[in-house]
C-alpha cells in the first residue's frame, strides 16, 4: 500500500488463483470480498498476472474527490 504526491492511494494484492479466476463474481460483489463496495467508493481496480503465471495481483487505485483536507480540532478537557 502506498500513497503519492497526489494523495491517490494505491494497494495490491497477491491472489494464488490464475488470470481472472473469480475476479468478475469479485467486481460484481456477489463474493463478498468488498470489490464492488471499492468500486462504489470509486475505486479503479485492474489486474495482471504474477512473473511465475500462475497467480495474479490485483491494484486499487483511489483518488481522492472533494475531500476537505483540514480537520477540526478537537481539544481535551
């Protein structure tokens, strides 16, 4: 997981599985992984196999939208 200069956050992840072996019931949400719900939050999500073939990493790519950056300060009693 990583962020860059423009604050767009970026996490991968190893699947053993082969190509897109369940990847689509995954985007749809009819897995229960959370996909759908990251692409509802406007996530972009790719994939590409791993150098051995036989498993794939999966991207997230999140970019921040109208987000405001500062946060209230909370003071303790």
């Amino acid at each position: 997981m990583s962020v860059d200069e423009a604050d767009v956050l970026h996490v991968d992840v190893t699947d053993p599985r082969p190509a897109d072996h369940g990847l689509d019931e995954a985007l749809l949400g009819s897995d229960g992984t959370g996909m759908a719900f990251v692409r509802q939050l406007g996530g972009q999500v790719s994939w590409f196999p791993d150098e051995s073939g036989s498993g794939k990493t999966i991207r997230v790519r999140m970019q921040p939208r109208g987000l405001d950056h500062t946060f209230p300060r909370i003071e303790a009693p």
